[in-house]
C-alpha cells in the first residue's frame, strides 16, 4: 500500500445527490421516488436509492482514483466467504464527463448501523457479549479463508506477514518523521510510534503461520443489526488482505467496541498470539496514522486513546 497523501476529489453533497440519481435509473432502468445521503468517509460518500416501486439500493461514489476495482473485489471475496451477510454489487461506473467520480451500485443490508444503536448500546452485559459471540463468530469464519500467500487480496505475493507488512510500518514511520518535522503531527504521537519501532522485534517475534482473509476494517461501525437486534451484516471493507489474522482485532476496540467485549471475546474463543495486545496496539497506532497521512484528518479523540494503549502495552513487554 502507498503512504501518501491523496487527495480527494472535490464533490458537492447536493449535486452528489443528483448524481444518485442519475447513475441509479441509468444502470437499474427503473424511475426513482427518493434519494437520501447515509454517510461517508475522507474518499467515500453513500446514498440510499428509493424506486418507484419500492426497491432500494446504495450508491457509493469514490473521491479517490484506482479505488472501484479493489472495493468491487473485495466485497465479493467477502461475500463468498463470510456466513454473515456483504452487499452484492451490482454495477459500477468509471467517472467521465456526466460523473466525475468512479461509482458502483450494491444492495442495501436492511437494519442500522450497529454503532448508532441505542437499544444495542443499553443492553445488559450478558446481552451486549451475545452480540459479541455473533461477531466475533462471523469475523472468525472469514478469517477462516486461508492464501498461500501474503498480501493484497488482488495479488498476494509474500511468502512472510512480516515481509510485507514491515517495509509497510517502516514507511509509515519515515512519513510520520517529515510531518512531526514540519509541525503537522503531535510530539506524544511521534515518541510514541518510535518507542514501538524499537520494541517491532520484540512484539512480533512470534511468526504468523497462515495467511487469512481480513475485513480490514471491523469496527463496530461497520457492523449491521436487523430489527431483532441481531447481527445482519458486514459493510466497507478497507484494505481487505491475506494478513495476519490479529490485524482485524484492533478495530474491534474502536468506537463503542469495548462496551461489547469484540475483541475480548474473540481472543477467548479462538486464542491469540503471546504479544498480542501490543501487537494490535502497534497495528491501530500505525494505521491510524497512515490514515491521517492519507486524508490529512488527523482524529484526536481515535488517535489519543491508541497512544496511550501503545504506552501502556510498551510498559508491559
């Protein structure tokens, strides 16, 4: 993966909506009644798409170049390898001079966002790792997907995790050095991230036997529940690859994923690495990282809370 800053294709939220609506009754042949925006990240913005006839849809655009044929690909791999529902798509788009951005179609997983749910968040403990117990069971099957190799879902190629993924981390950190040089990234995240990089023998030591399918990026929010409260589906993979399985772990903690017990729960039903609490708290610090180098959004109430994990898993070794 590159790190690097890309920058997102400018894209207004109202116009986007026409668009919607365009590329929806263009590739479906259907009239449509309503459309509505459901949220989006630095490159990626959703819109849930109402037919006539009552059919809905999503329609995601991308705000960054050589995105759709990996999103496309992944949500299909993952699809046919999870027991918990992906979206299946069901077209896409290239921007050209009608919409500026590349697009796809895919259907829309019927419930909410598992993060926005109050009923959910109020439950009781015995509730909340019973939602836990679905997860971790549906993450752990498609973690159940082995490559002979490492890597990009698109093209795996590394015969060692750590081929791949420290020259990645390394990286990261050389990036993280020009921009604390430049005052663009904080003192406490820099000592951080180079107290871990002196302790990456040592927290990695222990080598990953198999290459699994991952998410890439498992927080709760992107987590579906149905109108029972019960697990109904995956959405927005991110970098899907065949990794380590203990780097889809970290997300699990993200957000609202501690008060579920996520990761908690998955360790103590499928076991983990001797490291690998400091393990996944090298993966969030660096990822989150390489998240702010690539959209330049810098998310203090995530990346704090990752620092001081990364502190007190450093103090532990």
């Amino acid at each position: 993966m590159k790190v690097e800053r890309i920058k997102a294709i400018a894209f207004d939220k109202k116009i986007a909506r026409q668009y919607a609506e365009t590329v929806a009754c263009q590739q479906m042949g259907q009239s449509v009644k309503k459309v509505k925006y459901l949220g989006g990240g630095s490159f990626g913005r959703a819109y849930n798409v109402v037919f006539q006839d009552g059919k809905k849809i999503v329609v995601k655009f991308l705000r960054a170049r050589d995105m759709l044929d990996k999103e496309i690909h992944d949500l299909g791999l993952l699809a046919v390898n999870s027991e918990v529902k992906f979206p299946r798509v069901l077209f896409s788009r290239k921007a050209d001079g009608q919409i500026p951005v590349d697009c796809y179609g895919m259907e829309l997983i019927e419930g909410n966002n598992a993060v926005f749910s109050i009923w959910l968040l109020l439950q009781c403990k015995r509730k909340r790792k019973q939602f836990a117990d679905e997860v971790t069971t549906a993450l752990h099957n498609i973690h159940c997907r082995k490559n002979e190799k490492f890597g990009d879902t698109l093209c795996p190629n590394y015969d060692c995790w750590l081929d791949f993924y420290k020259p990645y981390a390394k990286q990261i950190l050389i990036k993280a050095e020009e921009m604390f040089s430049k005052g663009e990234l904080p003192k406490k995240v820099i000592e951080t991230m180079r107290a871990a990089w002196d302790k990456f023998d040592i927290i990695f030591s222990e080598k990953v036997a198999e290459a699994c399918l991952i998410h890439g990026d498992s927080n709760i929010a992107n987590m579906m529940i149905d109108k029972n409260h019960k697990l109904s589906g995956f959405i927005d993979p991110l970098n899907s690859m065949y990794a380590d399985c203990e780097y889809d772990l970290f997300q699990l903690d993200n957000l609202s994923g501690k008060w579920f017990y996520l990761r908690e729960t998955y360790i103590k039903k499928y076991g983990a690495s001797k490291f690998c609490d400091a393990k996944c708290a090298f993966y969030g610090l660096f990822h989150e990282v390489y998240s702010y180098i690539k959209s330049g959004m810098l998310v203090n109430f995530i990346m704090n809370p990752l620092v001081k994990n990364m502190k007190k898993r450093l103090a532990e070794l």
